[in-house]
C-alpha cells in the first residue's frame, strides 16, 4: 500500500495546537524560524510550537536521528509547512519513507497563518543578531538588508591565534581578530577597559560600528593549544560578549559562521584585508559591565536566592573525571553550580548547535535549561573552563530575551587557582564529596 501525503486546512491546524501527539515541523531555514520574514510575510516567525527541521537537512545521512533526537515519532501525527510547498513535500516524503505513516502538509503559512494576527507565533526574542549568510552577502554588496540602518559596518573572522583559518579562505573584506585582542592569556579574562579600546580603535571599530562576526570550524594538529578552535563560531561569540561588554551597540553572529557561507555557494577571498585604525571608540568603557560577573559576584550569587552560577562544561569536567584542559589540574566543579551541559568535551558545544553548526532550536535550549531549575527568573552567569563555552550558553539566553544574564568570566580556572575556595567531585546525587583545593 503507497503511503499519502495528505494536506490539512488552517482551521483543523489551529485546532491541533496542543495536541501532545502532534508535531508541526517548520522546514524552513532557522533564520525563518527564528523571526525574519523573508517572504514579505506580514509576521515573522514560526507557527506556535512549530519544530525546526529545515528543508536542509535531508543531505545529511543522519537526518533521521536528528528527528528521533526531537522526539518526534513514527506514532505521531506529522504536519509539515514551508515556504515552498515542493520543500514541504520532499521533507513528508522522507517522513513517509522512514516509517512514519500520519503524515500531512500545511501550504497556507504566508496566506493563511501569518497574514492572520488572532492566530499564534512565536519568535527567537533577538533573532535579528543571528543573521544569515544571505543576509552578510547584501550587506558586503553595498545593499540594504532588513534589520539594518547604519551606515557603517565591519565583519571580522574570529580565531585564536591561527591567522591560516582566515588567510586560506573567508568572507570577501572580512577583516580577522585574534580572540587575544580582547583576552588576556595569563587569566583568559577580558582584558582591562584601556586595552579593548586600543584593541577595538586598531580594528576599526567604534561603539557605533555594527560589528558581524563568525568563525571557521578546523581542526589544527596542535588542537589542545587552541581552546575552542575546533568549534568554531564559539570564538567569535566569545568576541562578541567581550565587544558587547564594552560598549559596541550592535553586535552581529552569522548563524553557522564559515559554513554557512560556504553550504550557499559564495565567493570566498584569499586577500589579507588590512585592518583600518580609527581614532576613538567613542564611549566609556565598559558599556555595559553588568554582563561580567568575576569572582566575588559569583559568590555573591551563589548564596543568593535570585541568582544562579550556571556551570556550562562536559559531564566529565563537572563530576570531576577530567579538568578539560592540559593548563588546569584541579579537577571539580563549584558547588551549588547549575550544570548546562555543553556537550563531549571542553572543545565542543554541540547540544548547543545543529549538525550544520547553526544556534539550535531555542524551544529545545529553554526546555534542556528549565529541567535543571535554570529559569529566567534570576540573575545567571554562565561559566566554563575559560569563558568561551559560558559565552556561547550566555548569548543563547539573550538571544531569548532573558533579562538578568551574565558571564562568569574567571571560571574554573581563576576559581580553583584559588586553594581558599570550595569545590565538589562525585555524582551530583549526594554522592558528592565537598573539598578544598590542597
């Protein structure tokens, strides 16, 4: 018997919203899941409760465990919309073909749904700082994108020193920025106000520059040296914490970085792009020092009611197994820390990340989060190892609009290189064992 395809109106939709059997699949790009209107929509975003699974992804020989991942399966109800309905039917058909028999196509999104103010949507809160590579090549072509009215603009490859990333390919006029500019080796911290803004003149960047960044996924023979590098855009958004703290007003990450940029099939440049010093930052700096939080804070935090310090490291650092780095012996975690899981190890973030390096799926993050009692409630600082990790879980909550959030810069480094503070090993269960570094 051939499996059907069958279509469903706006009224049966609606009706099916807070079905718990059902799942409405958005396979459009998660840039317009996440808010932008790139059909002249009337109103952008997706579909309430709407699942990212972009039309995308059905090159990839892993599609089926990113869906069952999702939790969406072959006994649920299946409804699947896009922008293009061929898109839709090709993503049903894969449906169908991998054991899922109620399967139905929604082809009234632009006409229908988002055109219809009574019917719900939802959206990234701050979707218009993760741009899209269309998005970046407008820009650099002198165009006009939406979101967009400043007349001054630079995009800088992030990277820890590894200058080859960038020299063996990257955006046309990208600019590079070693992550070194703005941290300081000997504690990975932020630099001091007096060096940023020397750092941010000599790129040519003021407060008012509307700044893009993204990385480039490698993997140098000497990766344990390079924190980070085979992740990517965690160095640029390391960047862009740190370019925020200091006051640039609008700070940009292209979604999937380097990738995306390649995956649409754009010019890449060889050129080594000089670097244009301008005279002043023209603010104060830090322009925004709540997003920091150093060692004193934490402990602060830590014993408050309203806040939490939010450990984004591997299951293995955090019970103790492993530092995660070859310069950090202690081992543990800060007790009374909220653990955000980042994924395999210190050089990676993937439950942060889809499988083409894009942010994931913001409902998924809020769920993951709220299971371990991390809420938008309180004042939280994300941690890791160093600050890159903590910055990327950090960017995903403002992403989302949360109000109070921060990076605890020092992180395990600065805080077991202190033997006066506490720290735990073990199973966070109760089988935990409290120490003192020694």
């Amino acid at each position: 018997m051939v499996k059907q395809i069958k279509e469903i109106e706006t009224k049966e939709l609606f009706q099916l919203l807070n079905e718990k059997d059902v799942h409405i699949v958005d396979v459009r790009s998660v840039e317009a899941y996440n808010g932008w209107a790139l059909q002249d929509e009337t109103r952008g975003g997706h579909i309430k409760n709407a699942r990212s699974l972009p039309h995308k992804w059905l090159q990839y020989i892993d599609w089926i465990e990113v869906v069952r991942q999702k939790k969406i399966m072959p006994e649920n109800r299946i409804i699947i919309y896009a922008y293009k309905k061929r898109e839709a039917t090709a993503v049903a058909k894969r449906f169908l073909s991998s054991g899922y028999d109620h399967v139905y196509i929604y082809d009234g999104f632009i006409s229908k749904w988002s055109n219809n103010s009574a019917l719900p949507m939802q959206s990234l809160n701050r979707y218009e700082n993760l741009v899209s590579a269309n998005w970046v090549k407008d820009l650099i072509e002198g165009g006009r994108p939406v979101q967009y009215d400043n007349d001054k603009f630079i995009v800088v490859h992030a990277h820890y020193r590894n200058r080859d990333a960038y020299l063996s390919g990257h955006i046309p006029g990208a600019i590079d920025m070693d992550t070194l500019a703005l941290e300081a080796p000997e504690t990975w911290n932020r630099r001091s106000p007096k060096e940023l803004k020397k750092a941010l003149e000599d790129h040519g960047i003021t407060a008012e520059t509307t700044v893009v960044l993204y990385g480039k996924f490698m993997f140098p023979d000497n990766a344990d040296d390079f924190p980070g590098s085979a992740a990517g855009d965690i160095g640029a958004i390391r960047n862009a914490f740190i370019m925020m703290y200091a006051g640039v007003k609008d700070v940009r990450i292209l979604n999937g970085g380097f990738q995306s940029w390649q995956d649409a099939g754009f010019e890449i440049s060889t050129e080594d792009v000089p670097k244009k010093p301008v005279n002043d930052f023209g603010a104060n700096i830090p322009g925004h020092p709540e997003l920091a939080v150093d060692t004193q804070e934490a402990k602060t935090m830590l014993a408050a009611k309203d806040a939490e310090l939010v450990c984004v490291r591997s299951y293995p650092e955090y019970i103790g197994e492993v530092s995660g780095y070859n310069y950090i012996e202690a081992k543990g975690r800060i007790p009374g820390a909220l653990f955000a899981d980042c994924g395999s190890d210190a050089y990676h973030m993937e439950n942060y990340r889809n499988f083409d390096h894009t942010t994931r799926e913001f409902h998924e993050t809020e769920e993951i989060w709220k299971n371990h009692g991390i809420t938008p409630d309180k004042h939280l600082a994300f941690y890791c190892g160093t600050g890159w990790r903590g910055s990327e879980a950090w960017f995903n909550a403002w992403l989302m609009g949360w109000p109070r959030v921060s990076v605890y810069d020092g992180g395990w480094f600065e805080w077991s290189n202190d033997p006066s503070n506490p720290f735990e090993t073990g199973m966070p269960d109760g089988n935990k064992d409290a120490k003192k570094n020694s």
